[in-house]
C-alpha cells in the first residue's frame, strides 16, 4: 500500500511514523529487518529509535493500553504484548538490523558495495563537510593569481564589475559563493563549461555593448552640460534644478549607478516644447529659453535631452542586461577553473563529497528498468517509511522509485510523511514540488493505490 501523509509541526508526525512501524514490526519477530525508515538527520532519525524502542518497551510490560489498542484497531492480529517483547529482544541483540537512518547513510551503504562498478578507489573516504572543501578550493584558486592569465584575468574583470557596482574589490566571499554553485543537483547532469577563449570572447562583446551605451549617454550628457555653461547658467536657475531637465545631463555624465539614466517626471514633461525650462519668478528666462533652444552653431538642451531620452528607449535594457550578465560570465569563468581544483582536490585526497553519492548512484540506476544495484547490494528490505519528504532532493527521490516500485509491486508498503511548508534543505537541492507531484507522476503506475 502507499500512503502520502501531509503531516503539518504539532499534528503527532513522529507518533504516526512509529505507529506505522510497529504495525510492520509486530507482524513476526524478524519482521523489522525488512523495514527502512529513512529521514534527514542524525538527530531524527535517532529520535525515531529512542521512539520505537520505548513504545516496544512499553507495549511488552503492558504499560500503554491507548497505544496497544490503537494497533488492534489498526488490524494488528497477535498477542502485542508478547510479540513486543519478542521483536525488542531482537533488535537489541541484532542492532544492526535496526534500519532506521539518513538518506544520506543509506546511500553511502549502497555506494561502497559498488565501488568497483562505479570505478571509485579502493579506500575513500565520504567528506561531509561542504564548507570545509569549498574553503580548500577557493583558496587554491587564489593562489592562482598571478601564476594562471586566464584566472587572474577572470578576478580582474569581476573586481572592475564590482567597483563599478560600488561593490568592493575584495572578493573572497564572492569567490566562496560561486564556489557552491558546484553542488547544485540541476548541474549534475550537464556539461555546463565552455573554454576560456570562447567566453573571454563573449564576455567582450557584452562589455562593448555596456561601453558604447554609457559613453554615449555620457558624450549627450556633457553636451548639455556645456551648453548650459556657454550660456552662463548652473543646473540650479532652471525649474526644478538637479532634478528637473538640466540635472538629468549631469546624472548621465557622472552614471552613479543605473538609475541615473531613468527621466523622472520632470524631465519627460520638459520634452514638451511648450513646456517651460525655467520657474514663474526666474530673472533668466531670456538665457535659458536660448540654452534651451540653441542656435546654429550649438544643439539646445531640448534637443540633447530628446537626444538622451531616444537613446534610453532604444538601448538601456539592452544595455543594462549586458551588464548584468556579465556578472554571471565573470562568475561562470570563475566556477570552471573552481571545478577543477575540486576534481584534482577529490582525486588528492581519495574522498567523495556527499553530494556525489545520489549523482552517482543515478548514473548507474539510469536507463535500468529493474538496477541491479539493490541486488548486488543484497538488499532485503520489503516496506519503507520515509520521513521529511518535502527535503527530498530530484536526485534522491530518482534513486529511491526503483526500490519503492519493487516493494508496492510484491504487495508490501511505502509510508510517505512530510509537509512543503517546512522545507528547510532547499540550499542542498530539497525539492519540495516532489511532495505536490513527484510521488503521483514517480509511482504512477500506483496511483490507484494511494491514500492520502
């Protein structure tokens, strides 16, 4: 049977899930060495055994009637308190048939028993500590300026990016975060690096689009400048002031971030040629109206800002996408080089990260109507109960359909519990759309099946 439990904070989720074990468990003294139950955590999953262990213990001194009771209602036909004593006994003295665990555990499991098919050395080593190797290979990356072009060319132009942006030019923590990009599970499966030619290249290309926009928009913006010099004025005698019209030719001169750019609704309602440059009261109406309009020698200010405002409407999204997908080219140049350093750091150290343990049991599952890695595996579990299943990552839930199907096909049973709103592992590829529909379309052929 399947059954997908939505499970909200407070509603009893772990009382259910022992329950669910116990109505396995009790079903024969060795009943429980065909049981999984899987969660996220070290401290979850040790909970769930002090649970179950403590429920066990109770039911064989015959000292919780509402949860003995609970079990009969729940179809459980057999002397509860002796079986309860029987199946205790059993799990104390055969502790490693005891399988309640991480996910992360388990696959580990999986994955040593198929080292030799999945060509891993003879002794490695699992490295849980993610921040610990991201910190290795940032810092060999560093050490690569000056020594490699194309990394200190890449750090070059992402500093120059970041000042521009008024970010700083220090840039550890820029490099750390691109860094964990590297184990995103939507990047498993595809080869996402170009070479650095080729990039350089089009990274070229973006800055030029950046370049010509801004200096051209500069080149208006001091013209409009000089006109309103070449007439005696200051940006403060027209309407307005730095916010009006003529403040805008400064704002595209000095370019102090992107807005700069963007007229306000002063300087859009000056477009109007009946519109006014100056304020009821000005003793300059005669200078600005000429500043305003030229002569044949020089373009007026509305000319300029006309000028200035087609360019916006023509090419500042495009420019400004330019500009923001270089910050992404500069971090894509970066995140190559940084994926280097950890495949040479892996092979360095004999160590598997724990990310690699689902994409690399997929690479063997894939394509494989009935894997036989469980098998080799001997694996001997028949119902499965699966804790904090909105956390569940793309990759995990893959590797998991497989044993899931061949259990519901022998008739046996799969407990799902979990609840999107709590989803808390997003930052390791946590899926929570798995929850919503991954269980419907993975098991479909089951679906007839389901109880919610």
């Amino acid at each position: 049977m399947l059954t997908l439990c939505t499970a909200s904070a407070g509603s009893g989720k772990t009382y259910n899930l022992v329950l669910q074990y116990l109505k396995l468990a009790l079903q024969g003294e060795n009943a429980f060495r065909n049981i999984l139950a899987v969660t996220f955590t070290n401290k979850a999953s040790a909970e769930m055994k002090s649970r179950i262990i403590e429920a066990l213990l109770q039911l064989s001194n015959g000292e919780n009637e509402a949860l003995s009771k609970t079990l009969e209602n729940e179809g459980l036909n057999c002397d509860i308190k002796v079986m309860s004593s029987l199946v205790l006994k059993k799990i104390l003295h055969d502790y490693s048939f005891f399988s309640v665990t991480t996910f992360d555990k388990f696959f580990q499991r999986i994955m040593r028993s198929l080292a030799n098919e999945l060509k891993l050395p003879l002794r490695f080593e699992i490295e849980m500590d993610r921040e610990k190797v991201i910190e290795k290979i940032s810092s060999r990356l560093m050490l690569e300026i000056g020594n490699n072009p194309a990394v200190t060319d890449w750090l070059e132009r992402m500093v120059m990016h970041r000042l521009d942006e008024d970010g700083g030019w220090m840039i550890d923590r820029e490099v750390t975060s691109i860094a964990n990009e590297l184990f995103r599970e939507e990047l498993f499966d595809k080869d996402i690096f170009v070479g650095d030619e080729k990039l350089g290249e089009f990274a070229d290309q973006l800055k030029k689009i950046v370049s010509v926009f801004r200096k051209s928009m500069a080149s208006i913006g001091q013209a409009g400048l000089k006109t309103i010099e070449l007439y005696s004025l200051g940006i403060e005698d027209f309407k307005q002031g730095s916010k009006g019209a003529a403040g805008h030719f400064n704002k595209i001169v000095i370019q102090k971030d992107w807005k700069a750019f963007i007229p306000n609704s002063y300087v859009l309602k000056a477009l109007d040629p009946n519109e006014k440059w100056y304020a009821a009261k000005s003793r300059l109406k005669s200078q600005i109206d000429e500043a305003v309009s030229g002569s044949s020698e020089n373009q007026g200010l509305l000319g300029l800002l006309n000028r200035a405002i087609d360019l916006y409407n023509s090419d500042y999204v495009i420019a400004l996408s330019a500009f923001e997908s270089l910050k992404i080219i500069y971090r894509y140049g970066i995140l190559s080089h940084l994926n280097s350093h950890l495949r040479n750091y892996r092979d360095e150290e004999s160590i598997l990260l724990i990310s690699d343990t689902n994409r690399l049991l997929s690479s063997v599952i894939k394509g494989n109507e009935t894997p036989f890695i469980y098998e080799k595996t001997g694996n001997r579990y028949r119902n499965y109960l699966i804790d904090e299943f909105q956390d569940t990552s793309e990759y995990q839930w893959r590797n998991l359909i497989p044993l899931l199907e061949d259990s519901l096909s022998a008739g046996h049973s799969v407990h799902i519990v979990g609840d999107v709103k709590q989803s808390i592992y997003r930052w390791r590829g946590g899926d929570m759309k798995l929850m919503l529909e991954g269980v419907q379309d993975g098991l479909k052929a089951f679906k007839e099946i389901l109880n919610e």
